[in-house]
C-alpha cells in the first residue's frame, strides 16, 4: 500500500484534452484502438478518473509475451481497499489493450520497493497480473471501468495482495555472516501509517517455532500464537485454506458455467445476425420486386389509356364514314374515290407512299427485262439511276410528312386526354 499522492489530482479538462489529442492522432504514432471504440475508451477513462481520482490516464509502451511492443493507454494510480476498518491505497496499473473495450483490460499490481506480493493469491500470480471473475465475463459495451475498479476493491479487501517488507536495520559494524533476505513485517510502519491518517498499533515481530514460520498479516492485526495454541492455529488455517480452495473451485465452476453460456449465447447472436441479413436480402428483393409492379403498372394504365383514345378515334371514323359504305355494292365505284384522305399531310404522304412503290415495281420489272435481255445493260443502269434519285425524294418527302403527322396525333392526343381528365 502507498500513501496518498501529495500533488493534486488532474485537472478535469487537461484529462479531456489529453485523451481527446492522443485518440484523435494520425499516422504511426497512432494508438492502436479501432475509430469506433475511441470515443466509448474516452468516456470510460472520464468516467473512471471523474469516481477515482487517484488513477491518471496515461500513454506507455507495453511488450507483449512475443516480444511485439506497443503504445497503448494506461490507467495508473491507486485504489481504495477497505480492511478491518481501514482504507487502504493498492497501487495499480490498468492497461488498455488493443482489442479495448471489445475485451478486458489488463490489470497489474505495481508493488512499491517496500512492498510484497502476497504468495499464493487467488487474484495475483506473482507477477502482479490480477484475475478475477469480472475481468473473466467480461461483456461489450455493458462492462467498464468504473465497475471493474469498484470489484478490484471488493476482491482486494477479502484477501489483500501486498504485504511490507521487513527493512534491516543498520549495524554499527558489518558482520561477516551473510545478511538475509528481507522478511515480511506484520505491521505497516509508522510512516505508510501516518500517510492514510491512522495509526494502527505496532506489533510484535512473529516469532519462530519448530513449525517454521508463521505467514505475517500484511496489516499487523493478527497476533503471534503462543507455543501452547499451535496446534489449534494449525487447525485453524487447515480450514481456512480449505474454505479458499473450496471458494475458489467454486468461482471456476461458476465462471466455466458463465463461459459456456456466453459461447452459447455467442453462437445464438451469429445465428440471428445470419437470419437478420438474409431478412434484410429479401426485403430488398421484395421491395425491388414490388417497384417493378408498380412501373409495370403505369405503364399498362398508360397503354390503356392510348388503346381507349385510339378506340374513340376508330368510332369517330366510322361514324363519319358509315354512309359511304351504302356505294361499295354498286359496279361503278372508283378505286381512287373509295377513300378520302382526312387532310393535306395525309394525301401527301399517300402521294408519296404511292409513288415509292410504283418504282419499286418498275426496278423489279428492269431487273426482269435486264436478265431476259429486252433491255441492255446500259439502258438498265441510266433508268435505275434515275428511279432511284426520284425514290429517294420520295421517301424522304413521306418521312417529312410522318414526322409532321406525328406531332400533330400528339397534340390531338394531348387534347383529348384533357377532356377525359376534366
């Protein structure tokens, strides 16, 4: 444990601007995050220095076991953990890995020089990596910071992971004899205490027995048995060893059950993404699907809309026409007066048409008088020729008259759907 820090804790702001410069940075000397989780990393660091003061956002390059190294934020600092009455500070090192908030962080405990990790741990391997169960069910976007900090406490206070070291004190001459290696204190010194306002009282050092010796309580609050209550202390740590490792059988039975419900549950979501997807193909289809219906569907009602002009523009005719039919029955009807053309463009254009295929016939018979031999060869060509600059004017005066003919029916056309819409 350490005592508090003396500077003050950071500015609110200078940390949003901090996090907000390193997030935002371009180019290789980038933090390794994806874009859309910086801005979820930013909130959970505001949010965890905003409950814990005491822990400062930092950046700092962390090795991996491959040897890769990387810079990545960090949160270091301490944190409150309650014991016996007392709240202590633990010193720890959150890092942020790349795969953050995706996947828990990585927490360390940061032992000072004068300070032990606790062996065995149930939380701490020796090397100061902290596991616990919230760190192991870990779940995305739900899990954060400010909690994860709130268990490291809850967890810290049932089994603290540092202890103080015994300092040796100086001699006033050197011994020959080999010195040994700093041993455990079970009290914290005089000046870690005063550091957290409280005084706890000093006690006396653990003695040693023909059992060995004695684990010190990292705080000072366990008294040294006597030589007559050894077997009884004895019993005593059988069962609480028992109790931990019963405990602890028990948080691996219930974090393998969380484990397999969460692949099950994992493996569910993919299922219903996958189905999610295909519903989201079919929709498009259906939807494409109905567009087209509903184009053909104009359509057609446009069609309709033509054949029924078309229709009233045929029972106009008739109506018109009807009496003439009276004639067709008699020897005297003239081909050329049984129909009337309707306007100027329309006796043009059969003026025209008429013509076209008049010398149409009159090739197809120069052809024929050209292979029997009625006319030569030259003569053909000379007629050929003409006949067709007069064709060629021809067809070209008929599509004139077309095109004429053409904007006309539109306007008709125009006019009439006029009506029928009034």
């Amino acid at each position: 444990m350490v005592p508090p820090s003396s500077t003050p804790p950071p500015n609110p702001q200078q940390t949003q601007q901090f996090l907000s410069s390193v997030l935002s940075q371009r180019g290789p000397s980038s933090l390794p995050y994806t874009e859309d989780t910086k801005w979820l990393i930013r909130q959970h660091l505001l949010a965890l220095v905003s409950n814990y003061p005491s822990l400062e956002p930092k950046t700092a390059t962390f090795t991996h076991n491959d040897g890769r190294s990387v810079n990545l934020l960090q949160a270091d600092g301490t944190i409150p953990m309650p014991f016996q009455g007392v709240t202590y500070n633990i010193p720890i090192i959150i890092w942020l890995m790349e795969s953050y908030p995706r996947y828990a962080p990585a927490v360390y405990v940061n032992p000072t020089r004068d300070m032990i990790i606790k062996r065995p741990h149930p939380h701490v391997s020796p090397s100061g990596l902290v596991s616990i169960p919230y760190l192991h069910s870990w779940i995305y976007p739900s899990s954060n910071l400010v909690d994860l900090v709130g268990n490291l406490s809850s967890a810290f206070s049932h089994d603290p992971p540092l202890y103080s070291q015994r300092r040796p004190n100086p001699s006033p001459s050197p011994s020959p004899s080999p010195s040994p290696s700093p041993s455990p204190s079970p009290s914290i010194n005089s000046s870690m205490s005063s550091s957290y306002g409280h005084h706890p009282p000093p006690g006396p050092r653990v003695a040693h027995s023909a059992a060995g010796v004695y684990p010190p309580s990292p705080y000072g609050r366990v008294q040294p048995p006597q030589p007559s209550q050894a077997r009884p202390t004895s019993t005593d740590d059988a069962a609480e060893v028992y109790k931990r490792n019963a405990m602890n059988k028990l948080v691996e039975m219930v974090h393998g059950d969380i484990l397999g419900m969460r692949k099950a549950r994992e493996v569910e979501v993919e299922g219903l993404f996958s189905a999610q997807a295909v519903l989201r193909r079919r929709e498009k289809e259906i939807n494409k699907g109905l567009k087209e219906m509903q184009d053909e569907k104009e359509a057609l009602e446009h069609q309709l809309q033509v054949v029924l002009m078309n229709t009233d523009v045929l029972d106009s005719w008739i109506r018109d026409n009807e009496g003439k039919t009276k004639n067709l029955g008699k020897n005297n009807v003239d081909v050329d007066q049984a129909i009337h053309c309707a306007g100027v463009l329309s006796k043009q254009m059969l003026d025209c048409t008429a013509a076209d295929l008049a010398i149409e016939d009159v090739v197809y018979s120069l052809d024929k008088a050209v292979q029997d031999g009625t006319v030569s060869f030259d003569q053909y060509l000379r007629n050929v020729r003409l006949l067709s600059r007069e064709q060629f004017f021809h067809r070209a005066t008929a599509a004139k008259v077309k095109e004429a003919q053409m904007q006309a029916q539109v306007e008709n056309m125009a006019a009439r759907m006029a009506r029928f819409i009034s």
